[in-house]
C-alpha cells in the first residue's frame, strides 16, 4: 500500500529513451522519511538499478532529476535541484546541484524526479507542461551551444518553461560536460551533462504551478516569511549581494587557500589583484542576478567589450577565478570572464577545466608531451590566449583537447604523471586548499562524489567563520590546528548530504545566516514528520553513508580514499608555509569518528544505527564480502 | 497576500518615502516569486508618479521627492537581480542634466526604468558641457542621447547639444524632459522626442530604437 506524504507529489517520471516511452511511479513516505529526495534518493536508485559493470556511458546508466521536499516552497534557498548519475569521472555515485527556476518549476509538473533511461537512437528533448509529457525531436538543436539551445526550447515550448540543457560538451562526451539552467546556473561538477550526451538526449524544459499538499501550510506560509525576512538583514547576506563568490578571492588568496600554478604555488597576492573586488565589479560590469525567491542573489551577469575577451552573460564565480585564473596563473579578469564564457557556452565545468589546463601548463613546462603530440602548441603559464585556445580544443575535441576531454586524472595517467593531477577518485580538486583547512582533506578525501568544496565545506567555517550551532560547531578554529578539524569534516559531509538531498542552497546557512532549526520547522510544517534535530542530522549522516556504499560497490572504497601528493606537501613561503595536515592520522580518526572498521568500512551494526535496514542494500550488496550481489 | 496588494503596498511606500517598508515588501514580492518587472511598474513606478503629481501641485517639495526616490531606488536594488533581463542589451543610452543645472531627480528616475528595461545606460550626472555630451557619444555610441534641464536659463543650452551631436553622428535621437521643457520646445528645437515623466520616456526611447 503506497503511504502518501504531504509536501510530495509522491512521483517520479521515468523516461526511457531506447523505447521512446514515458510511465508515471508512485514513491512513498517511507522512501522519503529515509532518503528525504535529491541526492539521496538518486543514491537509492543507482544502487539498486545501475550495476557496477555499467559504465557511465552505457545506456543502462541512469540519470536522475530530483528535487527534494523544498521545491514547492518558495523559501530562500528552493530554487535548487539535483541531478545524480553514475559520473564519467568517478564511475561510482556523482551529483551536482543547480538552481535558476528548475527545481520549483520540476515541482510545478506534478513531479519529485524524473529518471532519465536508456539512449535514444536520435537526439530528443523532453517537455513537460503541467501533467503533459512529451520526448520531442532535438536534431535541430543537436550541435548548438548552450545558451543558443535554451533559447531555441524556449522558442519551441514557452518563454515561461525553464530549461535545462547540455552543449557541444556533452553531445562530444567531455568528462566534465556540464548541465546548463536557464542560462544562469549550472549542475556543474560530475560530468553528468556527458552522460546525457552518451543518451542523444538534449535537454528538458518544463512549466507548471501544481504544488503539493502540505500537512500546515499556514505555519510553512509563516515560517517562510520569517525566514526570508530574516535573511534580507543578514550583513553577509548583503555583502554576498553586493560582490558575489568572487568577493572571497582576495582573502582566499591572500591565504593561499586559492590554488596557483597547479597547486605549486604560493605568495601571489600582487598578481591576483585584478580578479579581486571592487576591480572585478567595474571591470567587469557586474549586475547581481538572483535564482527564483532567492534574497541574496549571489549569480553574477557581467557585460564588457574588449577585442579579444568581450562577454555579455554569466560572469565567473570565485571557483573560476581560482582554477581558470590563479591556477594557470592568468592574471587578467576580462580574460577568466572570457574563458568562463567559453565553457558556459560549451557546457563543461570550469573547475575541471581549469584543473585540466593547469596540468597540461606544468607537463609543457616540464616537456612531459611527446613532441607530436603537442606539435606547435607553446601552453606556457599565464597565457590567456591558450587558455581559451584549449577550451576550444576540449570542446571540440580536437588535437590535444581529446586528450584533455578525458579529464586532468586520464591526461596525468596519459602521460606518465598520474600524482601531478589533482584529484580525488577521478573528481578534481575545488579551488580550496586543504593544507590552509586542515578539515578539508578528510573531506576530499572521504567525499562520496569525489573532491568537493560543498558536499561538506568545512573550509566555510575554518576561513569564514560559519558556525553550525546544532551541530555543536559554535565558534570559529584555529588554522593548523588537528583537534576536532576531523569531526568538522565529518559534520559538514553529514549536512552538505542534507543540503544536496532537500534541496537547498548552502549559502542560505553560509551566507545568508539560516537557522538550521528554522528549516527543519519548515520540513516538519510540509511533512508533518514532527523531526527531531536528530532526526536530521540522523538522515544525513544515513545519507552520505549510503552514498559510500556505492562508492565501495563499485569499487571506489577506502583505497582511493587518499589526497595527491602535492596536497600534502608544505610549500616554502606564504600564508601556510611549512603545513600541511597529518593526513594518516586524520583519517584514521575519521572512520573511527564515522564508526567504519579501521579499513574504512561500515558495518552492518553502523548502517543499521543510522536507519539503513539490511533490506536496504541487501538484494544488490553484500556486506561481509563488501561486493554487488550478483543475480 | 494577493499581488495587487504587494503594488499597492510598493506603491505607498515611495509616496511616503518609507525605505523600511519598500525593501521589506521587495523581499516579500520575491518570496512570492512576484514578477520583479510589474512590481517596479504597477508599484513603485506609480507611487513615483503619484509624487511628481504631488510636486507640480506643489504639495509636497524636494526633500520628499529625493526620500520616495530613495525607497525607490533601494526596492528596486533588491527587485533588479529578479528582472528578466535579456542578455543582449536593449541599445545604449547617454543621460545627462544639462550644462548650469543640478536638477538630476528625473534624470535619475529614467536611468532606472531604462536600465530596468535592459538598457544600457551611461550616465553623464549633472551640469553636463557639450563637450561632454560629444566626447560621451564618441566613446559609447549610443542609440538615444537623453537631456533634461529643470530651468529655463539652463535649458536654452540643449539646442547646441543638439547640434554638437548631430555633428558626430546623425543616427542618434535625442530626446529630452524636466520641468522647463515640453513637446513644442522639443518641436522647436528639433529633438526627436520629449516625455513629461521617466516611465513615458522609456517608452518613447523603445519606440525610437524600434524595440
């Protein structure tokens, strides 16, 4: 008997592409109260649907749209949603959030996901209006950038749909392919946008107002006021506003959080003025732009000529400076903002990106590249002209961008030089370093989609200062110092599950100054679950474990659980000369905090004390031999 | 809450010139995923409208005028990350108060609505030389040059902005507003357009570049 929930439609639409055909599925309460939605849920299915011999570009991988309890809410922070697939980079569990309108909008189609199967024979686009499904003929689009593409679905449906589309990336299946929303947001990170090129499948565009029913809407109506208005005070809030991410790079470079030249550098504060604000706001022209109900308005559109780098559209946020910028040890602001473009319009991540140009910057350096390979390419540090000339290689998958296309990890690996890329299980290394937040590297290390600054980003509070109260996090640490930074990481890993499984946008809580208790409030007013803060803070540390079981499913365990070399290596000058985190004993510390075996394992006793039930995993995984279940 | 109650709440917030209660119900417009656009028009825009009424009649004085302006400008700071701004510009617009003039509340309210509507909009400030007009002009190529002169020893200077412009670039419709002006001046002195309030001037700008 299916048990319905309040504030879920209670469905999930599944696509499958290789028939052409569309069918509804009802989920239930006891799902939700378990998985809550986004990241968790997509979690569930990869487990139970997606065997660890697919590969990602196989048509048995799946990709999942999920939006969590929050959607239909409309309170700061809702806009998100998540897209969970068995990532190109990692192949094991990848996710990624974005936001603009796609999430409520999802919501406004009846809809809690939508589960994208199969590879259709020709490109299609999906459109939903309200109740009405229909997979439409994408040749036409096939092959237009980003940007060109949501507009051409627009034009085909309605200019009030909101739609998520891949680029030439994806349909090229670069690794690192992105998925673009409303041309504004991005699910950038995992390479899922690749594997929805691997399926012919362009993009969807949906448009709808049905919201669910709520178990009081009148408290939620209340708290969501209260909520925003809270938010609308809050000095970060309006510091967020007034310069976006990209106003942390002058402190984050300042303390050599920001990488510089491929993670070797140090002291660069002179030439990283440029990207730094109020220089990035006038040179760049900076209108702040808002996901749907978002107070804070973080999004950056920038417009500018220049003879060579001339941008009107997304500006480049705080991660892109640091990787496509500082990384590369490009100086120029106009020119990141161009590079940014450039990967937008592709639809590829541009942290990934930056990570990929960087190395490829040290191996010409070093002359690591047969000569034939690189033929009369010079890649030398800083150059801005080659940086957008590779991204236009990778998008095209042409010469040395084909190489480069298959990620830093495969190009380090290539080229004889796997420890010189940076990353963590295939997923690269964010723009934070882990040798300024020291909690940062058991959070790489242990991250369930790879390296990540959000699912888990302790360096929040180790640099800003971001206190999470209920949690026992009530003031700010000391850099360098090894106490409680493990238990720091493992709380912000538990949260950040929670924040991509709801779905909602971190800064709320980072910058914008959200009570944690407020928002359970609010799920507690849509669901009528009457949750605990432990009930919470139960469900993501149930959660993330979950996503570590697919990660040792397929064969992503404990043994990549390791940071490359140059993280652990202290550089001579600087902010944080000298440091770097007693990683071995972090770790072990971590999955005794965790309650894994000394391996890094769970156990059956572990799993069952956070709500996974054997019959959870048990029909696809076994625990005693830590393998699938082969049927 | 229904939305016409958020622009009426919008609008007696500029007449009053309450920037407590503009802002605050800028937020709960966007909480109500309101269109950010309409609010600016039937709300705020309107209670602006209601002002200058009020000045003509000499109801209420600048002091009042700049307060409303002001909770204006801080609503639509929260309400302009929500507009629906197509990425390309609209066209660009050079604003400026003439040369002996510092009258600049008008101007000041058409650069709003313009850049609201996806203007781009360089703004020259007040007491503007001619020079400064064509120097302007040369840099930035605007479609629309917009001119306003409060007085009517300053506004005697607009034909020779006219002409200095013409020079330039022939293409450019010039436009021009404030209290010493109207149509048949306008007429008079060969502008290709005048407009008694900001939001009729961004119409009449929209319907000389063809938008």
């Amino acid at each position: 008997m299916i048990l319905l929930s309040s504030g879920y439609h209670n469905k999930v639409l599944r696509v499958d592409l290789t028939k052409g055909r569309t069918r509804i599925e009802h989920t239930d309460e006891r799902f939700y109260k378990v998985f809550l939605g986004g990241a968790g849920m997509g979690a569930k299915i990869l487990l139970d649907e997606v065997p660890s011999h697919v590969d990602p570009f196989q048509p048995a991988n799946k990709v999942v749209f999920a939006t969590g309890p929050f959607q239909s809410t409309r309170i700061p922070g809702s806009a998100k949603w998540s897209l969970i697939s068995k990532s190109p980079m990692t192949h094991t569990f990848g996710d990624s959030a974005a936001g603009a309108s796609f999430g409520p909008s999802l919501r406004g189609c009846g809809l809690d996901a939508i589960v994208v199967e199969g590879r259709s024979p020709s490109p299609v686009y999906l459109w939903i209006e309200d109740g009405t499904v229909e997979l439409r003929d994408a040749s036409a689009l096939w092959g237009l950038e980003t940007f060109d593409t949501i507009d051409a679905m627009k034009s085909d449906t309605s200019k009030k749909a909101s739609v998520a589309a891949i680029g030439p990336a994806g349909e090229r299946l670069v690794r690192f392919a992105c998925v673009v929303v409303d041309k504004h947001s991005y699910a950038g990170r995992s390479g899922i946008g690749a594997v929805l090129g691997s399926k012919k499948f362009k993009g969807i565009a949906l448009s709808g107002s049905a919201t669910p029913s709520f178990f009081d809407g009148g408290a939620l109506d209340d708290i969501r006021k209260d909520i925003t208005r809270t938010m609308a005070r809050s000095d970060r809030g309006k510091e967020l506003r007034a310069w976006g991410t990209p106003g942390g790079f002058a402190t984050y470079n300042a303390l050599d959080n920001t990488p510089k030249k491929n993670w070797d550098g140090s002291s660069w504060t002179e030439e990283g003025k440029e990207m730094e604000t109020p220089h990035y706001n006038e040179a760049l022209n900076v209108k702040p732009k808002a996901c749907i109900s978002c107070p804070l308005a973080c999004h950056r559109h920038v417009s500018f000529e220049h003879p060579s780098y001339g941008v009107d559209g997304p500006g480049p946020e705080y991660e892109t400076l640091a990787m496509l910028g500082a990384n590369c040890l490009v100086r120029e602001v106009r020119a990141v903002a161009k590079a940014n473009d450039l990967c937008n319009r592709y639809g590829m991540d541009t942290i990934s990106a930056g990570s990929a140009i960087a190395l490829a910057m040290e191996a010409y350096e070093k002359g690591w590249f047969p000569p034939h390979v690189i033929g009369d390419l010079h890649i030398d540090w800083g150059d801005p002209a080659i940086v957008l000339h590779l991204i236009d290689l990778i998008g095209k998958r042409e010469g040395i961008g084909s190489i480069m296309a298959e990620g830093a990890a495969t190009l380090g690996a290539t080229l004889g030089k796997e420890g010189y890329a940076v990353h963590v299980r295939g997923l690269d290394v964010p723009g934070h370093d882990p040798r300024l937040s020291y909690s940062l590297s058991v959070n790489y290390a242990t991250g369930t989609r790879g390296a990540c600054h959000y699912r888990g980003c302790p360096e929040e509070t180790e640099i800003g200062g971001f206190l999470l109260p209920e949690y026992g996090v009530t003031k700010k640490p000391r850099f360098f110092e090894v106490e409680d930074k493990t238990r720091l990481a493992v709380i912000h890993q538990n949260f950040g599950a929670i924040m991509g499984s709801a779905v909602l946008c971190a800064f709320m809580f980072v910058e914008g100054e959200a009570s944690i208790s407020r928002y359970l409030d609010a799920l507690n007013a849509m669901t009528g679950w009457g949750w605990s803060f432990e009930d919470l803070s139960r469900c993501g540390e149930r959660i993330y474990n979950f996503q570590r079981l697919v990660n040792i499913r397929d064969g992503k365990g404990p043994a990549y659980d390791v940071l490359p070399k140059k993280l652990l290596t202290p550089a001579p000058d600087g902010a944080r000369m000298g440091k770097a985190p007693p990683f071995d004993d972090m770790m072990q510390e971590c999955y005794k905090l965790r309650g894994w075996t000394k391996e890094g394992y769970p156990t059956r006793e572990m799993l069952a004390s956070v709500g996974i039930e054997p019959s959870l995993y048990e029909d696809h995984f076994d625990l005693a031999t830590m393998k699938e279940v082969i049927k | 809450m229904k939305k016409e109650d958020v622009y009426k709440k919008l609008t007696d917030a500029v007449v009053s010139g309450d920037e407590k209660l503009s802002t605050a119900t800028a937020h709960d417009a966007i909480s109500m995923e309101l269109d950010a656009y309409e609010c600016i028009q039937q709300g705020l825009n309107k209670g602006m409208q209601i002002v200058s009424d009020l000045y003509e009649q000499r109801k209420v004085f600048v002091p009042q005028i700049l307060r409303s302006a002001r909770a204006m400008n801080m609503a639509v700071e929260i309400l302009k990350p929500h507009l629906e701004v197509d990425s390309k510009s609209s066209g660009t617009v050079v604003l400026g108060v003439v040369e002996g003039d510092i009258h600049d509340i008008g101007k000041n309210l058409v650069k709003l609505l313009c850049e609201a509507a996806g203007y781009t909009v360089v703004d020259l400030g007040k007491s503007v030389t001619k020079d400064a007009f064509v120097a302007s002009i040369k840099e930035s190529s605007p479609q629309v040059v917009g001119m306003s002169s409060l007085m009517t020893t300053s506004m005697v200077g607009m034909p020779d902005v006219i002409a200095a412009v013409r020079e330039v670039d022939g293409n450019i419709k010039i436009i021009i507003g404030g209290g010493a002006v109207s149509q048949s001046y306008a007429d008079t002195i060969g502008a290709d357009g005048y407009a008694d309030d900001a939001a009729k001037a961004v119409k009449l700008i929209g319907k000389l570049v063809g938008a």
